[in-house]
C-alpha cells in the first residue's frame, strides 16, 4: 500500500483563533519566546497501488480543503506500515 498525505492549512491571511488559544497560553507553561501558532490538519489517504499524487490532489480540492480560506500540500509518505505499530 502507499500512503499520501495531505497537509491543510488556513491560508496566511486568514485568522486562526485555536492558534491565537495556543499562543495566550504557553506563557502558563512558562513559554514566552513564541509569538505565533498556526493549526492545520494532517489527512492520510492510502491507495492500495501505486501513490497516486494527482487522484489526492483532486480529492484535497473536491473534499478536503476549502480553497477559498485554505491552502493544501500533498506528499508521498515515507513512513513503512512497520512504524505505525505504536508497541
């Protein structure tokens, strides 16, 4: 099996209030020297062939990411199906 993984990510521009929560509150952990937190979401999409980067491009537009507020990268993973045993 090959595993693609698409990363999304609120575009620049656009506020992120869970990042800005993150942000206010590492200073109660002791962190100061971070002045900003992005969140995104990370989705694994396995394909029972070959990886195909294109199919996962047309699925992150169609379904995954708004592209109005969001960007998307799409990347073959390098991770082995050994790693995800997390024994």
């Amino acid at each position: 099996m090959a595993r693609v993984v698409v990363d999304v990510m609120l575009k620049p521009e656009i506020l992120d209030p869970q990042g800005q929560a993150v942000v206010n509150a590492l200073p109660r952990l002791g962190v100061s020297d971070v002045s900003s937190v992005r969140i995104g979401r990370r989705i694994e999409i396995e394909f029972s062939g070959e990886a195909d980067l294109d199919r996962a491009r047309e699925i992150a537009d169609k379904i995954l990411a708004n592209p109005v507020i969001e960007d998307y990268s799409v990347h073959v993973s390098e991770q082995s199906e050994a790693t995800d045993d997390p024994a």
